[in-house]
C-alpha cells in the first residue's frame, strides 16, 4: 500500500471508484467476519474486488469476502447510496495501522460522511449471549496502535483529535429506536479492541472486564480513530459470536464465529435496512 503523505495518497484510489461509479454514497458500511453477506442485498449495485483499487490491499481472513459494493436498498421506501466494504483488512495481518483505515478514508475522500463499522466480537459482560447485537458505546485500545501516528496530514484532521464521542450518539440512538420497532432492544457496551490474531487468554480477559470492556475483538478501534479525525459520524455495531475466553466453557474457534454470524443475518440484516432508511428519510 501507498503512503505518500498528502491527498494524493488516496486521489488514485476515489478516481477508480468514481470511474466504477458516479454515484457518491451516502452510508459506508465495514462489514465483519460473516457479516459480508449484507453487501449482496444491495440492488442497482456495483461490485469491485478491492485487488482492482489502488491501495486497497487484499484480505486474507475467511469470512471478508475483499470486495466493494455500492448500491441502494432492496424493496420499497428511501434508501442511500451505501458503500458496503465486504471485508478489512487486520493489523495482525502485518499491517499498520495507516493501512488498515486505508479504505475507509478513501470512502470519506469519496464524499462519505456517514459510517457504520460492524464486527464479530466475543462476549466479556456475563448478561451478554452469542447471537447478541450490541452498539459500542466507547472502546479500548490495547492494539496500541494509532493510524494518527506520525506527521498530521492537515487535509484530513487535527493534530489531537477529541475522542470524547468517538460513537456517534444520535445514530446510537436512531439504531436503539429501529430496534425497538423490529421487537427487540440493542444493549450498549464497550468494545475492547486487541491485536490478535490469538484468541486472549483468561486472564487477559479478566484484565479487560475489571477495566471496562463487555466486547472483545480484533478491528474496528483504528477505522473508528481515523474516521473520527476525519469528523465523519461513526456507528459501531458489534455482533456478539462466541464468549470470550474463560468465560466461554469451549475453546474458542474461527468456524464458531461465521456459524453464530450466520445464524444472526436475518437480524443483523433487517437492523442495518432499518437504520439505512431512518438515514435517508
């Protein structure tokens, strides 16, 4: 990947799209492990493998199908233009952090102003069960990584960013209230963001749920930080697979976390359809 300093790092990459599509989305959506199924709902839709964008990179997780999606809802009543990336790339992959927000700054450079950042995540709250959709309402990062590190490229943001609401509020809210009318509630909790790609060991987990964290996982905190500096809006829902480590009487398994993501479609996808429309109407 590309990391010359300036806008033309990402210029190449939003021409090729533009050149794919006119359309601008409204809505970019990350879609995480077992997730990427939401993309092919999309109608009036444009497919781009992101091995055919400059600087996009490749995935090499199962379940990240690596591919870019751009269309509108199924069905009757108002849709957006949604960006859905099928797929993201890991920093436990061997990435930095600058590479892995790579394509969600270029979907902002492309106009987007509106993100909603999904993910597969093992339950660390007792109350919390697999099949469980819950919104992050703050996150740790014990990634201890930051796309922001080094020189500040002033075209996206501020050298020192506020953090405070890293988590939209009023689309959490939009998100509770869609839930509601879909005849369930959407618990809230703090996502705990680690490097991977080893599952965390018991105590590790322990040191998580003592510091805060309900939800654990491998993603989402560097996307979330950029798009943030950016001064985009940020809904982050996770989708709970597996329990966490120690709390889980299992080990844990990859296959177990596509299996509960595919179980919980129908939901997860009826939820996304459902804040879409409430963000274009």
């Amino acid at each position: 990947m590309t990391t010359t300093s300036g806008a033309n790092r990402w210029e190449a990459a939003v021409e090729a799209l533009r050149a794919r599509d006119a359309r601008v989305p409204e809505v970019g959506l990350v879609l995480g492990s077992g997730l990427g199924a939401f993309a092919d709902t999309l109608v009036d839709a444009t497919v781009i493998p992101f091995s055919e964008v400059p600087g996009m990179g490749s995935v090499t997780v199962p379940g990240h199908a690596g591919k870019l999606v751009v269309g509108r809802l199924p069905g009757e009543g108002p849709s957006p233009v949604v960006a859905a990336l099928a797929g993201r790339i890991h920093l436990y992959e061997g990435h930095s952090a600058d590479e892995v927000v790579f394509n969600v700054r270029t979907l902002a450079q492309w106009g987007v102003k509106q993100f909603v950042l999904t993910n597969a995540a093992g339950g660390i709250s007792p109350t919390l069960r697999p099949g469980d959709l819950v919104l992050i309402s703050d996150h740790l990062n014990f990634q201890l990584r930051s796309p922001l590190t080094g020189p500040n490229d002033p075209t996206l943001g501020p050298r020192f960013p506020d953090m405070t609401r890293v988590y939209d509020p009023g689309l959490r809210q939009i998100a509770s209230e869609v839930a509601l009318t879909q005849g369930f509630a959407l618990r809230e909790g703090v996502y705990g963001g680690v490097l991977g790609p080893q599952y965390e060991t018991p105590a590790e987990i322990k040191m998580l749920r003592t510091m805060g964290a309900d939800l654990v996982g491998m993603s989402t905190v560097s996307e979330a930080i950029a798009l943030r500096h950016m001064g985009r809006k940020v809904l982050g829902i996770s989708c709970v697979t597996n329990l966490a480590s120690g709390v889980s009487p299992v080990e844990l398994s990859h296959a177990e976390v596509e299996e509960t993501a595919r179980a919980t479609r129908e939901r997860f996808v009826g939820l996304l359809t459902g804040i879409l429309r409430r963000l274009a109407a």
